[in-house]
C-alpha cells in the first residue's frame, strides 16, 4: 500500500513538474534569403535576432531555413514552412496564403554593387540601360523595377549572392543589384576588395515577417511584441551590436 502511494505521489510530481516548464515552447520554422548580417545559418543576424526576441516574448522558439528567394516564397505558401523572415510589403498578391505582420523588421537599402563602374550616376531603376547586370531570382522588388527598362538592360537572374558576385569579379556583368547589408557582409566575410557601392539606393522599402494563414492567430501577438521592442530600446540595441560595425567608414 505504502509502496502504491509512494508511487503514485512521484507520477504527480513528475506530471506537475513537467506542466510548469519543461515542455518546449512550439518552433515557427521561417524561410530567408538572405545573408548576414541580416541572417545567416547560427541565428546571430540582425533579422535573426530580432525576430528570435519577438517570439520569445509570446512563447515560440525560431528556427530559419536558408532557400533560393523564389522557393523560399513558395514553401511558405504553401505552408510547407511556416513563412518568410523577411519580405517587402504586398506579396501577399501573388502568394495569398501568407499574411503579414504588420510592423517592420528593418528598412534595407536595394542598391547597385559595381567593379569598373565606379563614375556611374544613379538616378533611377531605368537609368541603368544599356548596360548589363545580374539580381537574385525571387527578390519581387528587383524583378518588378528592372522589367521596366525591356530589353534596353540585359539582366542576368541568378540563384544567390555567391552566383551574382561571381558574374560580377569576373566582368561578366556590370553591376549586381542586392541589398545594402547583406552586400556589405558578403563583401567583408569574402574579403574582397575593389567592388563600388553605387550611391544613391534604388529604393529603401520595408521588410516585414509573412507567416501562413495557419498561424494568423499569433500575428496581432506578433505585432505587438516587435512594437514594444523598439519601444524599450531593444532593437536599436541590436542594431547597434550586429549592424553598425559593417557602416563604411
């Protein structure tokens, strides 16, 4: 009888024990194209940790996965995974499944990265004709502003930073067209030297988290978490850790 007891008193703390902390927080498995500092493989990008915190704050872990831009997007929509990291506003259009949180990651510079061009003066997307330059497929901002120029530019699509880098060391392009901070990173993890950031930016939009439809749920929570984090002065925390060392002197 004792030995009943005892037995059935251990199973209850086990059981109390357990339902006050040991079950693990759910994990959204987000998509990202790309590079650090913004994202990168151990989660210590800007975007990574940004985003980490957030969920944190309403109890889910993050878990990233790094795809080629377009399939990162479709995976998403179709809930394969449980949305995209960081994407410009209205691709909700084309990929209906995903829904946007409604308040910004991060504003990120879409400029021109040049090796023999360093005199060039950018006024515009179109003012890029006639020359020759390569984007990441998938990336809609790119795709949607350098389609206006038609065949005037000659514009090569790539699948990554690695493949559009290369065209461009190898004068096979004159210009990639990327993002500032992920630009900036890919140039001082590679240490290459002799590449001109083009000045001014393309454009200056703002990213924000897409999640599936399944998780509509949690985006009000979502929200308000990111909102109250640059509110307590937590992301310009990190911005001034993970960001501001890659600043051009």
């Amino acid at each position: 009888m004792i030995t009943k007891l005892f037995s059935r008193y251990v199973l209850a703390l086990g059981l109390t024990l357990f339902s006050q902390g040991t079950l693990p927080q759910p994990t959204l498995v987000l998509n990202t194209a790309f590079g650090s500092p913004v994202s990168n493989a151990q989660q210590t990008g800007f975007a990574d940790q940004v985003v980490t915190e957030a969920l944190r704050r309403i109890g889910y872990q993050l878990n990233t996965i790094k795809l080629p831009a377009e399939r990162a997007l479709i995976n998403a929509n179709r809930g394969i995974d449980d949305g995209d990291l960081l994407r410009v506003a209205g691709i909700e259009k084309k990929y209906p499944n995903l829904i946007r949180v409604p308040e910004t990651i991060m504003t990120i510079d879409m400029v021109l990265f040049s090796k023999n061009m360093s005199d060039f003066v950018l006024k515009d997307w179109e003012s890029v004709a006639p020359h020759s330059l390569a984007i990441i497929s998938g990336w809609k901002i790119m795709e949607k502003n350098f389609a206006k120029p038609g065949n005037r530019v000659e514009i090569i699509k790539t699948d990554n930073a690695d493949q559009s880098f290369t065209l461009l060391l190898k004068d096979r392009v004159d210009f990639i067209a990327y993002s500032y901070w992920s630009g900036l990173g890919y140039l001082k993890t590679h240490n290459i030297t002799g590449i001109t950031l083009v000045q001014p930016p393309l454009a200056s939009p703002k990213f924000y988290i897409y999640l599936h439809k399944k998780h509509k749920k949690i985006i009000p929570e979502l929200a308000a978490a990111l909102k109250e984090m640059k509110k307590d002065g937590t992301t310009m925390k990190l911005f001034e850790k993970i960001l501001k060392p890659y600043v051009p002197e």
